[in-house]
C-alpha cells in the first residue's frame, strides 16, 4: 500500500550498492542536521573521498560480530541513551516467529514501528512500511544493464512525511543488508 503525497521525498545515491562501502549523499541536499559510524554530512559530498565527517560525532554506531559474521550492537549516539549499545537481533526483530530473516521490524526514534522487507514490491530491493501498511521508504539498485552516467543508479528514498527518521531508517537498512549478504 502506498500513500499518495506532492511532497517530494529524500532521495539518497548509495555510490557503490556495495554493504561495505556504502557512501549514502542526499541528491538534492535536503537534509540539514548534523549526522561502521552513520554521519549526517549537512550537504551532498562530492564525487571525490569526503572527510568532513572526520570533524563530526556519528549519529548512529554500528558494530558487526568480529570473529565471524554476525550481528553485534547499534548505538544512537545524539539520543538521551546514547551511551547504551542495542543487541541488532533485539533492535531489528523477525516479524514472524517462523519467517524468513529478511522481513524484520525495528522501533523507530518517534516510537512508532516500521517494517522492512526485501523484495517484496514493485521491484524494490528493499521497502519499509509503517505500521499502518504505507510504504515509507525504499532502496533499490541499478540493474547492471543499465548504463552509468555520472552515478551509481543506487538509491535509498524516504517519503518527506518521514524525513524526521532518516537515521533510523538508513541504520536499519544497513543491518538488513548485512542479515541479506550473511544469511543471518
């Protein structure tokens, strides 16, 4: 189910569609607040290696298992509870007892509960619904016959009703792709 807006949504280039590279930039330079380590760089970077987060604190702090691949803890650092670190398993919990992994619910910053799912509809890679069923986001890769031309073709949209939560949204991607890549 999707809700009809004429807002324009936040649209995210992933410049490589690679989990371990990742490099998210805001086309349209619309987010505004400061923001593996999750920054909100105020402003779409350049093509080139950006280091201005170097001068930033991380707004989200993901650590992935370290021996083997698995998952580890997430921690909101601009968040009264910042100094708290939450199991991935328990952040991002599988809908059904007996589905499959990649369909997994996680307690956004507003309080509200989204889901995520992978490849469920209209040919998205990932999509993320409310808990009313509205899609609120997605992520989606270029098909590699598609041609290149300046960018990736990688993006991740969130509807503008939802921009409040670009964060949670981008970090719960994150670990869905890396639960996906392992097949946790």
């Amino acid at each position: 189910m999707s809700r009809t807006s004429r807002s324009m949504p936040f649209t995210f280039e992933d410049r490589t569609g690679d989990l371990h590279s990742s490099d998210f930039d805001d086309i349209y330079d619309r987010i505004n607040k400061n923001t593996l380590a999750i920054y909100v760089m105020g402003c779409r970077s350049t093509r080139r290696k950006d280091t201005r987060h170097l001068e930033r604190h991380p707004s989200v702090i993901l650590e992935f298992g370290e021996t083997r691949p698995g998952l580890g803890t997430i921690r909101f650092t601009q968040s009264p509870s910042s100094n708290i670190s939450i199991p991935m398993h328990a952040y991002l919990k599988k809908t059904t007892f007996f589905g499959g992994s990649l369909s997994r619910k996680f307690k956004a910053s507003d309080g509200r509960e989204f889901k995520w799912q992978h490849k469920s509809t209209d040919g998205h890679e990932w999509a993320c619904f409310s808990g009313e069923g509205y899609m609120v986001a997605h992520y989606d890769l270029r098909p590699s016959c598609m041609a290149v031309y300046g960018v990736s073709g990688n993006t991740l949209t969130i509807h503008e009703a939802y921009s409040n939560l670009c964060v949670d949204i981008l970090a719960s991607l994150t670990i869905m792709r890396y639960i996906a890549e392992h097949g946790l």
